[in-house]
C-alpha cells in the first residue's frame, strides 16, 4: 500500500539523478516517461484511494510515535492531481528551449519529486525537510541564467525563506516538548486536550509566521515580485502557479494541527491587507512579470481571507480559488515568457500589436485575464462567487473585497495595452507584419492551449473539482443576475478609473514613487520581527 | 534548588542568543553578515531543542548505555539533519554572494536594492 505513494517522491528524484549523470539528450527524453509514469500513478492512487483515505502509512517497521507517516486525504489528493498537472505543462513548454540542458531538467525533476513529499508527508519534521528542500531547489531554479537580477534576487528569496523557516524550527520544537511525539495525528490529537496555554500559543504563531513568509502574505511579500519577476517563464508560471500554494498548503495543515480556532481572524484581515497592497504594487508596474507576480500577491491575499475560516463556507472560496488561480497565472506567465522571447523586452509600454502578430496566443491570454478578474463563465468567477457571497453580510469588507476587484481588473486593463498597435507617435519594436499569426501555430503554445481550455472547463466542471477537495462543497450558481451586474459595473468602473488615471500623467509621479520602493533584506527581517510581535499582542 | 535556577539561566541564555540572531538579521547591512546571523539563529535553536530534552543524571543514548538512563535520542537525530540543511542554505547563499560581489563589486544590501534592472 505505501509502495505507490513513496513511488511518487522518489521516482522523479531517481531519474533527475539518471538524467544528470548520462548527460545524454537520448536520456533526457525520460523526463517524459516519468510524468508518464507519475499520471498513471496518480491513476492507482484515485483507484485505492477509498481505502488509502485518510490512513497513515508508516515507513519501516517503526511505531507510529517514532516513524516517518505518510498520509493522502481529499487535499492532498487534489493539490497531487494539480502538481503532476502543472509539471506537465511546464515540462511541455521547457521542453523546446532546455531540452539539451540536462542540469535544468535535473532540477525541475528533483523539485518535483520534493514537491509531491511536501504534500502525502504526515510528521512535523519531515514537512520541515521539504520545505526546506524546495526552497534551496527553487533558489537555484530562479537564478538559472545567472544574470546579476536574478541572483540578486534569488538571494533574497533564499535569506528570507530561510529565515521564516527557522521560527518553524523553533515552533516545532514547542510542539515536540508539549506532546512527545513528531506524527501529525497524534500531535493534533494530544494538543487537543490540552488546556489553552501560552506555549500553545507562542507554537502556534512561530509556526505559522514561518508559513506565512513562505506563502508571501503581507509583510514579508517582496521576495515574490522579485523571484517570480526574474526567474525563467517557465519556473516562474511553476512559482506562481503551484510552490507558492505549498506555502498555503502548510499554512492548512497548521491549522489542522491546533485544531480549535486560533486566530483565523488575525490571519483574515491580513490578508484582505495582502490583497489591498498587492493590487496598489501590481498598479503601478511596467514590467510585465513584475505586474502578473504582484497581481499574485493580491489573488494570495484573497485566497488567505478564505482559507483562515477553517470548516466555514468561505474556507472552500479560498480553496477552490486556489486551484483555479494556478491554472490562470500559469497561462498567464507562459503567454508573457513567449512575447519576452519575441519582443527582447519585459516593458508594458514596449510590446505592442500583440493581437496581430500572435492572434492565438491572444485568445489564451485573453481567458486567463477574465478568468483572474472572475467574469461570468470563467473559472475565476467560482472563487469570487463564494468569497463575495460569504462576505455580502458584512458591508466593509464586502466593499474592500469589491476594491481588490477592481483594482486587479485596473491593473489587467493596464495589461491590456500590449494588445493594441501603437499610436503614431511612439515606435516600439513590432514583429514584421509578414510574421503575423505565423508565430503563434498551436504547436508552438501547446501548454498555453491546454491551460485556456482547463480555465473553461474548472468553470464547467467544478463540482466533479469540488467533490474532489471536500464533498460539502457550497452551491455556486452559474447564472446569478447579482454577479453579473456586480462584475459588469465594477469592468465600467475600472474602464472609467484606467482612462482617467492610468494612461494620462496625472499620477504618473505617485506610481513612480510606488514602483520605486525597494526595500532591502534586513527590513524585511524588521518587519517578519514585527509581524511575530503584532501576533503576540493579537494572542493577548 | 540551585539546579533549577541554573537550568532557567541557560535557557536564557540560549533565547539570548536566538533573539542576537534576529537582531543581526534585521540589523545587518552586509550579505556576510545576514549569513552569520541565519547561522547563528539555527545553532540558538538546535542549543534550545538539546537544552530542553536533557534531563540531569542522564547519559547520551550511544549504544553500551541502558536504555533507562538515556536522553531522548530522537533530538539528536533531528537536529543532525537540521543541521546538514543549514550547510547547504549557507553555502548556496555564499556561492551566490560570490556571483554577486562579481556582478557588482558590492555586498550591501542596500546598494544591491538601489541598482536598476
């Protein structure tokens, strides 16, 4: 029983390993029967999966107390699906451009293998481990073309990472003297009936501080723009779409962990604060990748609000969210690495007539924006409906959710300026019209297609989806007047706003100024310090 | 008596020093620097864990000694890996701020902020 899910973590890693020592371009077709391999694992695993629910699979002969756990529930059966999904893709679009470098196939199979552990992985330790590892992997990922950007910031988001990481250390050690034992299950059962103690407490809040560097909520956030912005479009789509959501991925298990309710609220209204500063960033940048990374921090933010009101409603918003936010941003990002690779720039104002010369790909890109803005039959729209209906009750926050809202369709508006030809007056670089629409033949953007066809079908196919995660999962109703009139003002709004103010001068020096804060790595630490201490007072 | 208030001094001490390595990590300018401090915190911490499972009397579980008088082994095992992970988050960090002090003859965070592009 355990064989196929210990498979799954160390066949990617064997064959990373085979494919850097052959060094051959004959073995690096292999990265293709390992994700062969890996789908029809995940196969079996659907298969037994009635039987495997929830059990913990203990390796060796050790007891449970001592062992190393794997365990595979409805999460994580549903973020594995999404993981082996997202690799795909990845892999179909690195494929022409790496497929000779058997040093980056190496790694991104490695990550993957980690990956895949972070999620059946069952002891407080072992989820440490990887975490650990993913971070180190995806560090060497970022700052691949080694051009002083992306070490810069792939530095950067190495430190801070590490840092969060050690006030998990030091949470976990908590958690390990009050119960005796490293398991997930017995942790949670034997925290449960202990009394409500400072120490409880101050477990609680290192260990989800450390989640919450990792996952980018608000202070500690700048890492994202700058990992995601400068790593190749490939890992970056990787970044934003999955490994940022293993970050909340753990930040559930936390919560799983100390099972009564903590401080979901803290955690609430520091994401509606994400979502708030992520929209106002993402606003004000002419790099394209920096826009789509700043724009996740938002989405993050969103889906943070959700996920901190464990076994309510507005929980499986921020889920479901979740899953629909990897398949868009993906598309997002891989559209954006193709015009980089056409158009030998990453500035917004630069790229222009991009409907014409890659009429295809503007399809796909023009999904994945209606899908993150959550219009009407796009799968955004399914997050948005349970996250706005959830909050209907409660006016200010309801108006502050409309706010992100429009805010990120501003900023997709902003985005959208790349579509269009340029005016008489400027002159950015444009492909050759006789180029136009022969650039862009399905084959070239295989994995873009098969996202933009995923945004359309979650839509569609979201219960077959929820049931997948939780089997009560909120009615969402596809034709909602409400919705669509809501949606459709806040899109005249936005057009109102983004005519007015973003494409005239009038605060062009107020973004300048936004775009310009930079913020080095020992106030980041400042502000991680800062975060630990508002919790602690937040607890008292 | 006395074997209480010194088992209290050292956990002090051992937050001391975690707490000098946060101090360094938001106050260090220089990548070398934040390095040390990373390292310093970790090793604050594995002081803390091993200070914390010690119990006076008891003896380090290496083999020859009964099980009945020896400290937690699970610990050390634990803190053997943390350890080695430490290792390899230092040296990718100082390779990289080999690569860096190549790029742009500077080390400090803030300068490396500041530049464009």
């Amino acid at each position: 029983m355990i064989t196929y899910p210990l498979l799954m973590v160390f066949l990617p890693i064997i064959s990373a390993i085979f494919i850097y020592i052959m060094g051959k371009s004959w073995a690096n077709r292999l990265v293709f029967a390992t994700q062969l391999a890996l789908s029809l694992l995940y196969l079996q695993l659907i298969a037994i999966f009635p039987v495997l629910n929830s059990k913990s699979l203990v390796i060796g002969d050790w007891t449970l107390q001592s062992g190393i756990a794997l365990k595979i529930d409805n999460l994580s059966m549903a973020f594995i699906g999404l993981a082996i999904f997202m690799w795909w893709m990845v892999i179909l679009y690195a494929w022409p451009i790496y497929k000779k470098d058997n040093k980056f196939l190496f790694f991104l199979l490695f990550l993957e293998g980690t990956f895949l552990g972070l999620l059946m992985v069952n002891d407080l330790f072992s989820m440490f481990v990887f975490i650990d590892i993913i971070t180190i992997l995806s560090a060497i990922l970022v700052v691949y073309k080694k051009d002083g950007w992306s070490l810069r910031s792939g530095l950067y988001y190495l430190m801070i990472n590490s840092m969060g990481m050690l006030t998990y250390l030091m949470g976990f050690v908590i958690v390990y003297m009050l119960t005796g034992t490293l398991n997930w299950d017995l942790a949670t059962e034997r925290l449960s009936v202990l009394p409500l103690s400072p120490s409880i407490y101050a477990a609680y809040i290192l260990m989800s501080a450390s989640v919450s560097v990792k996952a980018a909520f608000f202070p500690t956030f700048n890492w994202l723009s700058r990992a995601h912005g400068s790593a190749p479009a490939s890992i970056s789509a990787l970044l934003s779409g999955l490994l940022v959501k293993g970050g909340l991925y753990a930040f559930i298990r936390i919560q799983e962990l100390f099972s009564r309710p903590m401080m979901g609220d803290f955690f609430f209204h520091l994401g509606l604060i994400t979502a708030l500063s992520g929209v106002i960033f993402a606003l004000s940048q002419k790099d394209i990748k920096q826009m789509l990374a700043f724009s996740t921090i938002s989405q993050i933010g969103l889906m943070l609000m959700g996920i901190s009101q464990i076994q309510t409603n507005i929980y499986y918003g921020g889920l479901i969210h979740l899953f629909n936010h990897a398949l868009f941003k993906a598309l997002l990002f891989l559209g954006a690495g193709i015009l980089i690779n056409h158009y030998k720039t990453r500035r917004l104002t630069q790229i222009r007539g991009v409907f014409q010369a890659f009429p295809l790909l503007s399809v796909t890109l023009f999904i994945g924006m209606l899908s993150i803005t959550g219009a009407p039959f796009f799968n955004g729209y399914i997050g948005k409906y349970i996250l706005s209906t959830e909050l209907a009750s409660k006016p200010l926050y309801f108006s502050l959710y409309h706010l992100v809202n429009l805010g990120t369709i501003m900023t997709y508006m902003k985005f959208s300026q790349i579509f269009f030809l340029p005016n008489e007056e400027s002159k950015p670089f444009l492909p050759d019209p006789k180029q136009w629409g022969k650039m862009d033949r399905p084959r070239h953007i295989i994995p873009s297609l098969i996202l933009a066809f995923s945004c359309l079908f979650a839509t569609f196919g979201f219960s077959f989806l929820g049931n997948l995660v939780q089997a009560d999962f909120p009615t969402v109703r596809l034709f909602s007047a409400t919705k669509y009139v809501h949606w459709s003002l806040t899109v005249i709004l936005a057009y109102i706003l983004t005519k007015a103010f973003i494409f005239t001068d009038r605060i062009t020096h107020i973004l300048h100024a936004i775009r310009e804060v930079k913020i080095p790595f020992y106030h980041t630490a400042y502000m991680f310090i800062l975060l630990l201490a508002s919790m602690l007072v937040f607890a008292w | 008596m006395p074997t209480t208030i010194l088992n209290h001094l050292e956990t002090f001490l051992i937050l001391a020093i975690i707490l000098s390595g946060f101090v360094g990590l938001a106050t260090a300018k220089n990548i070398i620097r934040s390095i040390i401090c990373l390292n310093i915190t970790q090793t604050g911490i594995i002081l803390l864990f091993l200070s914390l499972v010690y119990e006076p009397g008891m003896l380090p579980p290496v083999l020859p000694t009964p099980t009945q008088s020896m400290v937690d082994p699970t610990p050390e095992a634990l803190v053997i890996t943390t350890i080695v992970i430490g290792a390899a988050i230092t040296s990718l960090a100082l390779m990289m701020s080999i690569k860096i002090f190549h790029h742009y003859g500077t080390l400090d965070w803030k300068e490396l902020a500041d530049r464009e592009g």
